[in-house]
C-alpha cells in the first residue's frame, strides 16, 4: 500500500533512514531519533512523506519538503527515497518516485530536484529512466551543527 505518512511511521521510517545511512557508508551519521523525526514531520510541518507498507511494515519512503529558488520560485526537494533491500526491483522504487512527482506537480513547483552519490550507478540508471537530468557541475556545499 503506497500512502501518505501517519504519525506512528516514523519508526518504520527511521529504520529505513539507518537502513541508507549503511548502504550509503556513513553508518553513524545519522543523528536526529525517530521522535524527532515525528515532530519535523507531524507537529512541525518541516517535512512530508510517503511510504510503502507490505502486511504492516515499512519498506519504502520518499521524504521531501518544498524549497526555494530564487530563479524558479517554489520547488521540490526529495531529501531522501529508499525501498529496503529485500524488495527492490519489484517496481515499488518507481510508484514512490512517481507519487511524489505527481505531489510536485499537484504543488505547482517550478522543479524537483534530490541528489544522488556518483557511485550509486543503480540509482543513477534509475532516475536516468525517468528521464531525469543529472548535472555534474554543481559541487554540494554544507556546514554541519551537530
């Protein structure tokens, strides 16, 4: 069942971000607990999700908030997307990339944007499908408060 996150999800959620956290080989970076997930998302409005839930559980999300550009207006930032290991490549990927597509559309965003890591070939073939532009010009710059 693809839906839009209730508070309670932000266990199921949160499993998922450590989930990434590991593939993406940064196992202790992930910080913020899931109660404070749950504030960001259901009292605070910071962010929005979507997920994917087999007889009870879990397996995907795609976590998103809208940004802004000072050259575009209103956009779409998909902060982060994952379906757990054990059930990738059954399409679930593709009906959460398309949901929020589809929510940045019914938005009336001028652009959704996320990013991937240069490594990540299958996720790079993946959103080359949609047709999708990666640009390699940009470099990311952050400062961490932790």
């Amino acid at each position: 069942m693809l839906r839009r996150a209730v508070k309670g999800d932000e266990l199921g959620i949160h499993k998922l971000i450590v989930e990434l956290a590991v593939y993406e080989k940064e196992p202790d970076a992930v910080i913020v607990s899931s109660e404070e997930l749950g504030v960001h998302l259901f009292e605070d409005n910071i962010c929005a999700a979507f997920v994917i839930e087999i007889n009870t559980e879990i397996i995907g999300f795609a976590l998103y908030y809208t940004s802004y550009s000072t050259w575009k207006g209103k956009c779409l930032y998909l902060e982060d997307f994952v379906v757990t290991e054990k059930h990738r490549g059954k399409g679930y990927g593709k009906d959460l990339f398309l949901k929020v597509k589809t929510e940045a559309e019914k938005l009336g965003v001028k652009r959704m944007s996320w990013q991937v890591l240069d490594w990540n070939e299958s996720a790079i073939d993946f959103y080359k499908s949609f047709g999708a532009e990666l640009d390699p010009e940009w470099l990311n710059g952050r400062f961490s408060f932790e």
